[in-house]
C-alpha cells in the first residue's frame, strides 16, 4: 500500500465510525439493534473503537423472537458484560401476549414479521430517535438505495420514493416530534468485507458460524436447524450433519449450509466460492419478488 | 474472482474505487454493468434465478439485466431508474462502489447525488449516435463534482462494425467540448458491453485499439492522491470524555481528517477561537498513531485544555482556510419546491450546523450547454445555479475545488427538515 492510502477496510471501518460519531452527536435517545449476527457484532466492535475509551454512549436493543439458538443469549450476555455496555431486550412473546399480534400457524410459521410490532414497541418505549442497524445494501436489492441515515414518519414507515438526497459525508439526521431515523452504518460493506474485518482485527464471534454437528432438516431446498419448536412435515426427516450458519437470526427462517469450515481463513475461502448469496437461504426473503421492500417501508430493519 | 487466497495480505488490503455511471434505459448502462458483476462473479446464482423469474413473468425473451439494479417496486413496473443505486463488487486488485444514477434531466439531483462521492466517472457514448445532449450533461455535472477521473466509454461498437473511424471522430468531438471542463484525467475506451468486447477481456475485434480494457482501467487508475493532502482541516465532530476513574482526565476531539495530514506534535490552531495549541496524541482505539490524513477516523488530544466543541475546526496555524458569512456557492437544486431568494434556510457544512440566508441568485447554467442563462428568482428542482449565502454564523471553508470535504454544503427547509439544495463553494 502506497503511503497516504487507506486500504478498502479501513476505509469502510472509518466511514462506519464517522456514522457513529454522526449518531451520537445528532441524536438524543440512540440505539444499537443487536440481532446476535455477525454484523451487529461487527457493529459493536466499530462502537467501541468510535468511543474509546469511553463506553458506548447508547444501548444496545435486541429483539427476542423467542425462537434463537441457545448460543446466541448467550454470546449477547458475555458481549455485554464486557463491553459494559446497556442491554434492552424486546419481547416478541409479551407482544404475542398482549394480543397485539397473532402467531402464524402452520408448517411455515414464522415470529419474523411479528417483531416489526415488538421493534417498533421498544423503540417507542425508549424514546429511541435514532436506531442504528447493521443493513448492507449488497445483501438485497431494496436496501441498494436505502440511505445511512434513512428517515422515518411516526408510524415507522419508510417512503422509498421519497428518500432524502444524501451527498459527500453531510447526513442530515433532522427531524419532526414522533419521527425517527434508521441508519446503517455498514451500508457499503460486502459480506466478503465483513468477513475479513473480523479476520483482520480477530473479533470473537459465536461458534454457529463455524463447523459443527447439528440435527437438521431439508425444506424448499435448504437446511434448517431442528429445534422442539419447529413444525415438522411426515416427509421432513431429521438428519445429523456438519453445517454452520451463514447468517444468525430467528431459528425458524435460518438456514444452515453444510459446511466442513473450522476457522475464519476457512469460512473466507468457502465465501469466495459460494454461488449463492447469504440471504438465499432465508425463507423471509422468498415470500416475494419486492418481500423486502414491503417489509421495510411497515417498519422492518 | 480468482480462487486465491482471500485473507491474504494483498487481499485485506485492497484499494477502494468509487465510480458513478449516468444512463437512460437505451443506453446499455445496465448491460455493463450486469457484465461487470457477473464477470467479476458478483452475481449469485439465486439473484440471476430471480431475475430470470422475474423476466418470465413480465414476457421479456431474454433476461433483462436491468432487473438486477433497479431495486423498487416503482421502478420494475415502469422500467425506469428512479434513484442512485448502489453496487458492490471486487476483483483481485481493487474493491469497487458503483453508484448508479439515472441520465434524463429530470433526474440532475440524483446524478448530482451519486456523483459526489465517486473518484471516477463512467461515461457511456452511443457509437451511433456519437456525442449528444445526455453526453455533455453527465460530463458536466462529472466536472461540476470534480470527480477526478473520466472514462468515455464508446459502447456497441459492435453496431459500428468495430470501425476505428467512428470511435476516433467521436474522440475528438468530445475532447474538443472537454477543453471547457475542469476534469484532470480524461481515457477513452471502445467496448460493446452486450458482446463483451474491451469490458473484461480484449477483442480481436478491434486490433487498432492499444488501450487496456475497462476492467483494467478501472483496477488500475490513480485514486491515491484523490484526497487533499496538502491543507490540514480536521473538523470536530463528537468530544469523548470517559469520566470513568481510568480516563479521568481524558478529553479526545473525535473527528474525520477532512485534508493534509496531522502529526503527533504539530502546532496547530484551533478555529473560531484562534488558540494555538499542539497535537499531544493522535489516538485511534488503543493505538497512538503518529500521523493521520484522508479520509481516517481518529481522535486527537491537545497540549493545552481549550474550550473546543462540534463545529470548530483544527488547523495549521499556517494553513488557515477562509472564514466568513458570505459565500459564493454553485447550488443543485433538489426539491419540487422551488428555492427562494430571502428565504432562511438550515444550512449543514463539514459538522456545523448554522442557518443561512439565500440572497441572489447571479447566473444559472443550462447543463446540456453550459450555457449561462438568467431567467428570475427561483431555481427549480434539478436547476443549478451560482449562488450567494450569508450564514448566522461563520464557517471555515475551502474552494470545492481544492477540497470536497470543507468545501460541501447542504442546504435544508427548516418546515419539513428534508434536505432541498446542496452547494459546491466557489
């Protein structure tokens, strides 16, 4: 590298740290939306270097589904004690409870599109006026035009149409009462850039992304974990195999790829292989051609 | 991409270009651009399996490429581009952002948008239809920008019979009409992106032709001296004070270097305040660094304990920028409502926040022409004109020219806070 040249990743990590900073400093009630997945926790490694060495300045808010692997509470718990940072959890179950949404039934059954209330809940509970999330717009087509900071109206809804211009490093995070913004500050990492930061600066992450033994099932195609909660067809025949995760959500609409990777040089190398985009296992996206942006604009991440 | 190594050294550190491509539907854009990825191995299986559907469904024959970048709803129904969309891809040598803005004067703002940030420009001239309206407007607004580098890519070729003839006249038509741009670097290249030729591979097809392809000229073009390395600006964006025991009496200045490069040690002045004072640390996590300079995220501490907040810059004490409340800007306009002269407007520059006041408009430019035109007091959305501003408060800027960080501004309607003009300071 010649001198004065960033290389691409410390590039993108500068440009992630200056959103941050932009977030802490234009908003009042902050917030970071902690799924479990290798980008939130991407995301809360970027927040410690913005701030050090003082704490992250918001919490983080993870949507429990309910449906997780039992890894994932866990890492969250352990993330959290050590970075010190506060921890807001939204229940899907209570949203349930309360009769504000009900489950879906049958073999495709999924809390996915119920956590929009739950999100939108939490967000409103804590007064969050700026939710930061970690949304790549390679990962789908919709997202290739949301901007990093991406403007909401009071019920939560995002106008794609109607998107304010976003030039150079100026973000305009200003807005009316009962208005928030959604911003993401990973907007133009790739999946492969994601995977070498946490390569390059060895961030822990949980173990279901690497290789291991699991009890899986085969549905429209693709793997997906058993779990006693999984509604199970006749025809679907619970399978012991080597797979790990290649993204971390709601056990129900993640799939798992069968996979022999051990370690992050590994998972890289399967990466730069792989034909298939992360998201092409996951069933959410599948519901249809604009699944995504319909999603997006009631309030989804 | 090659199967290589891919935590290797070479390969955590490539570069990062960011080019911008303007075109209407006709044009070929998505076809190269569908060629870029899928030839870079950018495209997935399922993505290509959804747009394949996708093209079934609407009747299309063949797959319509086009599919893969216009990501709206809106968008796929009415077959237009409608915003800046925003593509990733990598070969060995260089990671690429491809901002993909539509071409008809209608949409101005949004090539305005994707323009911005981009260290190249792509544009794509008919081989038939040589240099037109559409060619003119993406160049100026390229040049407007100051996007460093422009590639003009002579494309369909292939519908030209390869003929070196049509791609040297089209040549020096557009260098005759470039002499009037600001743009450092100009390259051609003939390609035809539906066949292949010059996109990612040479051709046989065009013999005469000596250059590298586009792929080659876009891994290997100069970006590294994109930045201004010469002015130290750091302006402040956030101030950390831990207050925790440990760091009790820590107090960093968090920002992005805007220009030159910082020093440990350093005098430096801090603006509006005028004190002088001198880099004690330059701190990135946990590392101190010795120096830092475009576009890196770090925080600084000085020798002296200053009232410094958000909004002040650090600089050279030899090497101030302009300070002042009247300003010269040429401003895009980006709203259907119309911009007013004696309107206040908020106004965001660097990380100050101040309101502003438009006070005439001097001159418009028609961007087929580059004409100057003189037609009233308002400036209409997608309208550029030369601008004057006096803000509340002073800023500290630079020329665009010499700066596209101290020397951007937007401007913002104080009723619905959405952003409505954005400014290239004269």
């Amino acid at each position: 590298m010649k001198k004065y040249n960033l290389s691409h990743l410390r590039e993108l990590e500068s440009e992630s740290i200056f959103i941050m900073r932009e977030v802490a400093s234009q908003f009042e009630h902050p917030a970071l939306l902690f799924s479990g997945g290798k980008d939130s926790i991407v995301m809360v490694h970027l927040a410690v270097k913005a701030f050090w060495p003082a704490k992250i300045p918001f919490p983080l808010v993870h949507i429990d589904t309910g449906h997780n692997f039992a890894e994932t509470i866990k890492f969250r718990d352990d993330l959290v004690k050590e970075t010190g940072a506060r921890l807001i959890v939204g229940s899907v179950q209570e949203t349930i409870d309360s009769g504000k949404v009900a489950e879906e039934t049958g073999f495709d059954a999924s809390r996915n599109l119920l956590q929009t209330q739950t999100l939108l809940d939490t967000l409103e509970e804590h007064k969050v006026d700026a939710a930061l999330g970690g949304g790549r717009r390679d990962e789908e087509k919709a997202r290739a035009k949301e901007r990093f900071f991406s403007h909401r109206d009071e019920f939560g809804q995002w106008d794609p149409k109607n998107q304010r211009p976003e030039l150079w490093n100026i973000f305009n995070g200003k807005k009316n009462m009962g208005e928030h913004f959604r911003v993401f500050p990973l907007s133009n990492w790739t999946e492969m850039d994601v995977w070498q930061y946490i390569y390059l600066e060895s961030i822990k992450i949980p173990n279901l992304y690497f290789t291991h033994e699991r009890a899986v099932f085969k549905r429209d195609g693709a793997w997906l974990a058993d779990a006693p909660f999984m509604k199970k067809r006749d025809t679907e025949e619970v399978v012991v195999k080597n797979v790990r995760c290649r993204t971390i959500g709601d056990i129900t609409n993640t799939g798992v790829t069968l996979s022999t990777a051990n370690t992050l040089e590994d998972i890289i190398q399967e990466i730069a292989a792989t034909r298939v985009t992360e998201r092409g296992d996951r069933a959410d996206d599948k519901r249809s051609e604009s699944a995504m942006e319909d999603r997006k604009k009631e309030g989804y991440f | 991409m090659d199967n290589k190594d891919f935590s290797s050294k070479a390969y955590l550190d490539m570069e990062l270009l960011r080019f911008s491509t303007a075109g209407s539907v006709d044009d070929g854009k998505s076809t190269l651009i569908g060629r870029l990825l899928y030839d870079s191995k950018s495209i997935f299986e399922d993505q290509l399996e959804a747009v394949q559907r996708a093209s079934i469904q609407r009747g299309n024959e063949s797959i319509d490429l086009a599919l893969l970048t216009d990501g709206l709803r809106a968008e796929r129904e009415q077959g237009i581009t409608i915003d800046v969309a925003y593509r990733y891809f990598a070969t060995p040598k260089r990671k690429f952002i491809i901002a993909d803005t539509p071409g008809h004067v209608q949409y101005t703002r949004n090539m305005v948008t994707g323009a911005s940030t981009a260290n190249v420009a792509l544009i794509l001239i008919d081989a038939r239809n040589g240099v037109t309206e559409q060619t003119y407007r993406h160049s100026y607004i390229s040049s407007l920008l100051q996007i460093p580098h422009l590639i003009i890519c002579v494309n369909k070729m292939d519908l030209v019979d390869y003929s070196e003839e049509v791609y040297e006249s089209i040549k020096e038509q557009f260098s005759s009409f470039a002499s009037k741009l600001a743009v450092k670097d100009i390259r051609y290249v003939p390609i035809s992106a539906l066949k292949g030729d010059n996109i990612v591979e040479t051709t046989n097809n065009m013999p005469w032709y000596q250059g590298g392809t586009l792929r080659y000229i876009l891994e290997n073009i100069h970006v590294g001296s994109d930045y201004n390395h010469i002015d130290p600006r750091f302006p402040v964006q956030y101030v950390i004070r831990p207050q925790s025991d440990e760091y009790h009496d820590y107090r960093g200045y968090a920002g992005r270097i805007a220009g030159g490069v910082f020093r440990k040690g350093d005098k430096v002045m801090v603006l509006p305040s005028g004190f002088e004072t001198s880099i004690k640390s330059i701190d990135f996590h946990k590392e101190e660094l010795n120096e830092a300079y475009p576009p890196m995220s770090v925080t600084l501490r000085l020798t002296d304990d200053l009232d410094i907040s958000r909004g002040d810059m650090i600089v050279k004490s030899n090497n101030v920028p302009q300070v002042s409340q009247d300003l010269d800007v040429m401003m895009c306009w980006m709203n259907e409502q119309p911009m007013q002269t004696g309107k206040k407007y908020s106004l965001m520059h660097t990380t100050k926040d101040v309101r502003c006041m438009v006070k005439e408009i001097k001159y418009k430019v028609d961007v087929n022409t580059l004409n100057r035109i003189d037609d009233g007091a308002t400036l209409k959305m997608n309208e550029i004109a030369r601008v004057s501003l006096r803000t509340t408060k002073p800023l500290f800027f630079d020329s665009y020219r010499k700066n596209r960080q101290t020397g951007s501004l937007i401007v913002i309607d104080e009723a619905t806070n959405n952003t409505v003009g954005v400014g290239m300071i004269v």
